[in-house]
C-alpha cells in the first residue's frame, strides 16, 4: 500500500493520465485587443445552458487572455476542423504574438473568429470563478454559425479527427 505523501505526490499525474484519455474537440478562443486579435487554444468547452444559451470553459490563472476577455467582455470562441492543426499547435505556445490576418474574420461587432472552422459562436461574458489553478468563464451566446467539416479531436496529448461520423450499432 502507498504512504499517505506517496499518494498525494502521484495524484495529479494520475489524474492527468486519466484524463488524457478524454477524447475533446479544440477550440480557440478569440479576442481583439488594442488593435490586434489574440487567440488561445482550449478543449474546456463544454455547452452549459439552453435558456438562456450559456458555454463554460476554464483558463489557467494567469492566462494572459483574462485580462483581453475584461477589457472589452465580447469575444469569439471557434471550434476548428481537422485542417486546423497548425492553428491550434501555434496558438497554444506561450510566447506567441497577435494573429495573422488571414486567420481571422471580424463580425460587424469587431468580435474576431477563426477563418473556416467547423463552428463560430460570437459570446459576451457573464462571470468568472476562481477554481483551484483556473478560471472558469461563462459567456452567453449571441450567435453561432457551422459547417460540416471534420472536427479536429486531442487525445492522449495528440491532435485527432473522427474517420467517419457515424453511429454506433
Ligand atoms: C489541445 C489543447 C487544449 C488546451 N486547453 C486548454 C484549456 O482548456 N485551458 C487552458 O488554460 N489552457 C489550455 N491549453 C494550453 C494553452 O493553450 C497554453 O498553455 C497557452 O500557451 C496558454 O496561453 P496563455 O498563458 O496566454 O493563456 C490547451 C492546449 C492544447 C494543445
């Protein structure tokens, strides 16, 4: 049997290798800031409430996005397709600068989406709780546009898409 301090040391690793086997979709989340739109790639997402329509997804605490989401509480949130790994791959780093141009779309709001992903929801932010190391961040939804592409999937810390979707019998 493990020791109490053994226990505690492997917990979160544990927990981390466990939860490496849930399969989720990649998102971006958008936000134009003093000019430039800056992006960073989450799989928190998760659909929190149809009435009114509500999305939840969780930053670390000292994400550098925080303090954009504040400044201006309306911001884009693009789910991308299987093409799109190299956009989730360069907005995951940490030392990244603004997004490109031909990245982004604007809405007549200036709320900035990611050019051709698999699905655009334009958000404005309703709270934020501290918990543990993150932020969780709801936002109600004010529109939201799809495609039918193959969504790009991260499991097992590699980047996934589905072969066919289709159920199972
Ligand atoms: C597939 C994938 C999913 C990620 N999901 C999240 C997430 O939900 N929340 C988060 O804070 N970081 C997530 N990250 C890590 C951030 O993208 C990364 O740490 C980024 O550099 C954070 O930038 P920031 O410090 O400006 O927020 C994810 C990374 C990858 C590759």
């Amino acid at each position: 049997m493990k020791a109490t301090a053994d226990v505690a040391a492997s917990y979160p690793q544990d927990m981390v290798s466990a939860m490496a086997r849930l399969a989720a979709g990649v998102s971006v989340v958008t936000v134009k800031h003093r000019g430039a739109v800056w992006g960073v790639t989450i799989s928190s997402l998760i659909s929190l409430s149809l009435h009114p329509p509500m999305v939840l997804f969780s930053l670390h605490d000292h994400s550098s996005m925080l303090e954009r989401i504040d400044a201006t509480r309306h911001f884009g949130i693009s789910m991308l397709t299987a093409e799109q790994k190299d956009i989730a791959t360069e907005l995951a780093r940490g030392d990244r600068g603004p997004l490109p141009d031909h990245w982004v779309q604007c809405s007549n709001g200036e709320v900035p989406w990611i050019t051709g992903a698999l699905a655009q929801l334009q958000v404005r932010k309703t709270g934020a709780m501290t918990l543990g190391d993150h932020v969780a961040i709801t936002a109600q939804v004010v529109s939201s546009r799809w495609t039918d592409a193959a969504p790009l999937v991260y499991q097992l810390r590699g980047y996934r898409t589905l072969k066919e979707i289709s159920p199972i019998r």
